[in-house]
C-alpha cells in the first residue's frame, strides 16, 4: 500500500512538473475535464490582442499569447484611473509601484477595454514641430 501511495505521489509530482511547460487547459484537458474557456471580450493592455482563449479567472503570472505582456496588472484592472490618487479607485487596495508588472492585488479585476491605441496623428504632429523648431536629425 505504501509503495503505491508513493507511487501516485511521484506521478502527481511529475504531472506537477509537466504542467508547468504548458497549459492549465491541456493538463486538465489530459486529466479528463471538459475544458471550455469562458466567453469574454477581454483584450491585451499592451499590445490590444484578443485574450478569448485564456479562461478566468486570470492567474497572477498569466501573459498574453501575442506580445507576452503579464496581464495581471494595475493597467488591466477596472479599478484603474490615471485621474485618482495611486491610480485606483479601490481605498482599501495596497499601493502598487510598478502598473505594468504583475503584482498580488487582491481586488483586481480585468477590464475589457485596457487596451488604448496610441494616438499617431498627435505624435507625429508634435514630432513635426520638434524638427520644425529644432531642424531635423
């Protein structure tokens, strides 16, 4: 008995091991569950990439597929705002330096529309103004 105890534990253990080079769907997919990730229209903070195949909730080191940005950030959260003290709206929440990296915020929430197009006509008319006052490079 003792040595098939041992036995599962070290296969648990291995499977422990093998999960951590993929997916949390492909490992309890293997396990036998029907996995299907919950429809939302969440979108990458960073790179605007749609994040439909990640199921929620999302894990504190998740990244997304197409520019590899962590995804657990001040910047995803609906609780995010630029216009409030520490850019949150959640008093109760522990200040967070760095809104760009995952952090272990407990009342983080991810919001749909995170991702904010740069806004190329504004950038490129000041650069015009820039080599139009300094000469160009």
């Amino acid at each position: 008995m003792k040595q098939l105890c041992t036995t599962s534990m070290s296969s648990s253990v291995a499977a422990a091991r093998g999960s951590l080079a993929r997916g949390r769907h492909e490992v309890l997919a293997d396990a036998g569950y029907d996995i299907k990730p919950m429809a939302h229209d969440l979108v990458c903070w960073k790179c605007g990439a749609s994040l439909a195949e990640l199921s929620l909730p999302l894990l504190r080191l998740e990244e997304c597929p197409q520019c590899h940005g962590e995804l657990h950030v001040c910047r995803m959260c609906i609780e995010y705002d630029t216009r409030v003290a520490k850019h949150c709206r959640e008093p109760t929440a522990e200040e967070v330096n760095d809104k760009t990296h995952a952090n272990f915020c407990d009342h983080f929430k991810p919001r749909a529309a995170a991702f904010t197009p740069p806004n190329s006509a504004e950038v490129e008319k000041a650069r015009t103004e820039l080599e139009r006052l300094f000469g160009k490079r």
